[in-house]
C-alpha cells in the first residue's frame, strides 16, 4: 500500500493537490470516505478487489487523528489518501508520504464563489486569478458544486457569519434556480470530462450561468 498523507490549513492547496492525485487514476477506481465515515468501513474497502483494471485510489476526508494502519493492510495494492483541513501530528503515520500545506497568502477560490452567489460581473476578475494561480477547471467545477449545496442548505455547523453570508446569496435565487443550475454545471463538468469542451469555454459558461 501506498500512503499518502495531506494536512495543513492551506485548504485551497490541499483540495487542489488531492484533485489533482485523482486525476491520476481511474475514476471507477476511486472512492472518498468524508468526515465521520465509519473506521470499518472504510477497512474493508480497502481489502475489497476492483471490477476494474488499474490501482485504487481510496480517500477519507479528515479521518480520527488517532487512526492507525495494521502491518497487514500494507500489502495491500491500494494507495490510501488521508486528507486534513489542518496541521496534524504525522507520528502516527510515519510511513506515509506526507504532504503539508502550511497557512499562507495563497489565493483562495472563496471570493470568486462569494461573487457567483451575489451574481457579480467580478466574478471573472476571480476566475483569472484562480486561472493564472494554477487552478484547473475539475477544482472550481468541484466547489461550484460546493457552494450550490451550500445555498441550498446550510450545515447546522458552519460559523455565524457563513450562515448568515449564505443566507444573502440565497435570495438571488430560488429553490428552482439552484436546482437548474446544479443540473447545468453536471452537464458542463460531463462535456469537460467528455472532452466535448475544453475549459476555457467551460469556465467562462460556468460564470454566465450565475450571472444571467
């Protein structure tokens, strides 16, 4: 088995480091465990045999720190991915790969996700700067996604002020919108990965469907 680990509160770097670390297997051969996921769950699939050819790739999302592999899982033909959205003691994990992402002023997709939901022209200004700090289209596609879920509902545990910024984004948009607009950048992301698109046109498609 291969293990890497990825930690660090540069979450825009991580989640573009870890898309990237996908992109590099099949997408039948990758699974991702999030946040809470059960321990033996996530154990047996790894012990699990693919219908398809090729290395797995199995990811589980902030994982309990105290989470240890057993000798046995070793052997395994998998590459396991532990991923963090902050700074982790990596003794526990002393073979691994390890990958930091320390905080830094790197740039952030958040802005750009705050103009799409506010339907602000701006939002392209944003998307170059994403484009020209190296993000791909499958990142900002995957935190479209993200923030739609968001608008839609969101979680009872995020801050006071998420809520209450999600909450003015929200009325631009009806429950219709959203849900069109969820099935749009579905079809936007198929044609991308289909490579009936390339991403400049996605990208630019993406901003439009907020704005207009």
């Amino acid at each position: 088995m291969k293990l890497l680990l990825l930690h660090g509160l540069a979450i825009a770097s991580s989640r573009k480091k870890l898309t990237d670390i996908k992109q590099s297997f099949t997408p039948d051969n990758v699974v991702t465990f999030e946040k809470g996921a059960e321990q033996q769950e996530v154990l047996a699939n790894l012990q699990s045999l693919s219908l398809f050819a090729g290395e797995r790739l199995v990811v589980w999302e902030n994982p309990p720190e105290s989470f240890q592999l057993a000798v046995f899982y070793s052997q395994l033909p998998v590459t396991l991915a532990l991923w963090f959205d902050h700074e982790v003691d990596t003794k526990n994990w002393k073979d691994a790969q390890t990958l930091f992402f320390p905080e830094a002023k790197e740039i952030s997709v958040f802005p750009f996700l705050d103009h799409l939901g506010n339907k602000e022209s701006s939002a392209f200004s944003e998307l170059d700067k994403l484009k020209r700090g190296g993000f791909d289209s499958q990142y900002i596609i995957t935190m479209i996604f993200y923030l739609l879920r968001n608008l839609v509902a969101t979680p009872k545990s995020a801050k006071a002020f998420v809520k209450s910024k999600n909450e003015r984004m929200k009325a631009n948009f009806s429950l219709e919108e959203l849900v069109k607009l969820y099935r749009s950048v579905l079809d936007l992301d198929f044609k991308v990965k289909s490579g009936l698109l390339d991403e400049t046109q996605a990208q630019f498609l993406l901003v439009n469907l907020f704005l207009y």
